[in-house]
C-alpha cells in the first residue's frame, strides 16, 4: 500500500487483508512496514534552517493535507517555535509545483523583505523559488538560503542553480525494502508483520551550506 492516508489507514485497520500486506511509509499495528523517520527528517531540515537564519526564517507548507508531509511539518514548525521562531508572518502555502513555488519566489521578491532562510517541505516548491531568485540576482546561500524536504531524485537538485540542499527521504530505498518484504511473503520466509525505519539524510549544497559564510562567527 502506497501514500495511504488517514482514512485509509483507518480503513485497513478495521478491514485486515486476507493476504499479508506490505505499508509503504506508513505504521499500523499488525502490518508490515518501512517507512522513514518522519521526527528525525523534520529534526534536520528546521535545525539547519535555525543554524543558518536563526529565527529569521520563512516556512513554506504545502497546501494539501497529506499523512507524512503534514506530520514533517507539524514536527518542523515545532523544532523552529522551540528555538523561539513566530509562525504568523513567516508561514506561507505553496502547491508543490515548480511554477506555483516560481510565483511565490516572485511574490516574497516584490515585498522587499527576504528572509535569511527559506524552508521548503517539499522539493518542486523550492526548486521554483530557486529559480526566482536566480533570475533577479540573490545569491543563494549567500543572501538567502533554500532547503527543502525531499523525496525526489537527488540528480535533480544537485544540478539546480545553484544545488539546493535537501533532506533526502531515502524514497528508492524505502521502496526497495518494500518490495523486498512482500517477495520474502510471497515466497514464504516471512509470516510474522516486521517493521522497518530508515533514517533520512541532510545532503549539504550550495543554497544552504553546512555553514553558511555569513554565519560562520555566530
């Protein structure tokens, strides 16, 4: 089962499936599972952000309410608020689309008023706003810094201009254990539910370095 959701997990909770049944990047009681630290990726991504902009840091969230990206954003809005960061006025929505994240990049240009950092909780978005800020001269990871939660190919964002830091979810391989556990079933060298977590990854790039220039005597 793949991007279930909180309907559907309550679904497959009260309906057990006759066959064994593999979740991907969800829990369940009774259900074998991989998915990857949700806490621990969110932990990462709002820490780098309050190392590198302190409490000057803008939170853009996605526009849906999805299981694993609303709970990485709840935990990220909670790490930035323990470090003594303000939601209001520093939370904006965004659809994760390149050209939607392009349009909000515009509009945070056209304020006057970038922050130091900007946190993405997905990857189109920050790619988009990238871009805006390339094309109207900020130096990224020097002006500003962009990073962003991410389950999408890390070729990508290593040739974006500039290479953008991630938080890689580690999505190829959480698959491959899925795929993994529902052949070991299938072949009958599995019968109990087993569980597995996969421990996401910052992968430092030039939009947020590990240590931002400018931040280096702080």
């Amino acid at each position: 089962f793949v991007a279930g959701q909180k309907e559907d997990l309550a679904w497959l909770e009260a309906h057990p499936p006759a066959v064994p049944s593999v979740l991907f990047n969800r829990n369940l009681p009774g259900y074998s599972s991989v998915s990857v630290d949700h806490t621990e990726a969110a932990r990462l991504a709002a820490g780098h952000a309050v190392q590198c902009g302190g409490t000057d840091v803008t939170l853009v969230l996605n526009t849906v309410d999805y299981y694993g990206l609303t709970s990485r954003s709840e935990h990220m809005a909670e790490v930035l608020r323990s470090n003594g960061w303000e939601p209001e006025g520093h939370t904006l929505y965004c659809a994760n689309r390149v050209d939607d994240g392009y349009e909000l990049g515009r509009e945070l240009l056209r304020s006057g008023q970038l922050p130091r950092v900007i946190l993405c909780a997905y990857d189109m978005v920050g790619l988009g706003i990238l871009s805006a800020l390339y094309e109207d001269g900020i130096r990224v990871g020097t002006d500003v810094q962009v990073l962003a939660v991410s389950t999408g190919p890390q070729r990508l964002f290593a040739r974006s201009c500039p290479p953008m830091t991630v938080v890689d979810l580690r999505t190829r391989e959480i698959m491959e254990h899925c795929l993994s556990l529902a052949i070991d079933y299938a072949a009958g060298h599995l019968a109990e539910p087993r569980s597995l977590t996969v421990q996401p990854e910052i992968v430092f790039r030039q939009s947020a370095p590990q240590r931002a220039p400018e931040q280096a005597d702080i």
